[in-house]
C-alpha cells in the first residue's frame, strides 16, 4: 500500500511516501515561507523521484491540526482535493501526535507543544505503552501556567518536544524541577514519515466528510461571532425594553 502523507499545520513543511513499511522518501522543511505555493510542488518532486505515479496512492494521510489555521487549511485541502480526485480515502492525524511520536524511547509522559501566542500553547499528554503512542489527556489549548501546574500533581519525568518548547522552559522548570527534560533540535520537528505510520492505524474517512481540528477559530471568524452575539443581544434587549413600554 502506497501511502502520501502531508504536513503544513505548523511552520515546518513535511511530505512523505511509504510503500508498505518502507519509507521511499521524506521532505522536511522549516522556513517561513507560503505552504500555498510550496506544497504542491515538494509533492510532485517526491513523486517523481520515487517513481511513483499519483494514480498508485491508496492513501492520503494529512496532519489535521492544531496549528496555524492558514497552515491547517492548507494541508486539508490539498488531501482532500488529492483524495477526491484520485478516488481514495483520507485519514487525519494530530499534528500534536505526530510530534509526540519523536519521544518513542522515553520512559515518562511526552508533552508536544505549538506555541498559541498570547501565553497559551497547544498541546497534549501521551506516553509510549508496549511499543504504542498513547494519548493519556487530549489535544487542547490551555495556559502554558497552568499546565506547568498541572504536570506537577503527575510526579513523573515529562519531555517536552517542539520548536517553542524552549521558550517555557524556565516556567516548566519552575514547577517541575530536574523533571523537566527538552528534546534536542533533532528531534523538535514532526517527521512526515511517523505521520504516515500513524495514519495507517487511523480511521479511514471520505474526503467530503473530513474536517480539521483546529481548537480554536480563526481571529476573524471570532471577532464576526462576537459581534453578531452582540448585536443578537442588542437586539433582544430593545425588545425587552419595548414589552415594558407596552
């Protein structure tokens, strides 16, 4: 089974086939640049290297967020367009997984992390169990205090892995001690290639159906249901205030 998995939900851009179990390439970049323009093009280039015409894919694997809402977007959209066209099933996974996946060899609970600006992160609890990436409390975005705080009632080693997981390192070792450890650059990027791995074990979803997991809504989109709650709520109390004229 021939496998095509796509990662734009963060800065890094990550494409990767696999044939079977065997990883026939992988792309990596992290550079700020446009996925829009990027992606695409580092699909065909993998394709065509690895011999591989599109019309062999039986899978499309796509990181489905959290992430940069454009950066989440972007990737979903190329998948689903690829699934559609190509006629075959989609399968997301948490981009917050997929970098857990980089602790496989640590004996304590792994800690992913986007940074989510504003002192909030996105981030998940997991921990390998028999050879297996388990995901112990779910993907959210919190307070990166108030995790710190939570991860200190665990009383257990936590690696923390991404790209912003040095900017919290004096808060997480604030309340966790000598508990705190940070995985080494090496190991801060989600490869496209455990993506893939772990799409395969995932549900097979249709293109049509499949929705992204973004946490939170884009700042436009919350700013226009802010206002249309506050203009609803205008306007339930100009009729309150009609009823009591009456």
């Amino acid at each position: 089974m021939k496998v095509l998995g796509i990662d734009t939900s963060n800065m890094p851009l990550g494409i990767a086939l696999v044939d079977g179990d065997v990883v026939k390439g992988e792309f990596i970049t992290n550079v700020k640049k446009d996925h829009s323009s990027r992606a695409m093009p580092a699909i065909e280039l993998l394709l065509r290297r690895c011999d591989v015409a599109p019309k062999d894919l039986d899978l499309i694997v796509v990181a489905k967020g959290p992430g940069s809402y454009t950066g989440v977007r972007i990737g979903v959209t190329i998948a689903k367009t690829l699934a559609w066209s190509l006629g075959i099933p989609i399968a997301g996974v948490s981009s917050l997984e997929v970098l857990a996946a980089n602790g496989r060899y640590f004996p304590g609970v792994i800690v992913p992390l986007f940074d989510a600006r504003r002192g909030q992160i996105y981030t998940g609890l997991y921990r390998y169990e028999g050879g297996a990436l388990r995901c112990l409390e779910e993907d959210r975005i919190v307070a990166a205090d108030e995790w710190a705080r939570r991860l200190s009632e665990r009383e257990e080693d936590v690696l923390f892995i991404g790209a912003n997981a040095p900017l919290y390192r004096d808060l997480f070792r604030s309340h966790l001690g000598e508990r705190v450890h940070v995985a080494p650059p090496s190991l801060a990027l989600p490869r496209p290639s455990e993506l893939v791995m772990l799409g395969k074990q995932k549900e097979r979803e249709n293109a049509h159906v499949f929705v992204p997991n973004y946490l939170r809504l884009a700042e436009a989109e919350a700013k226009w249901l802010a206002k249309q709650k506050g203009e609803q709520n205008d306007g339930d109390q100009c009729s309150i205030s009609a009823n009591d004229h009456s």
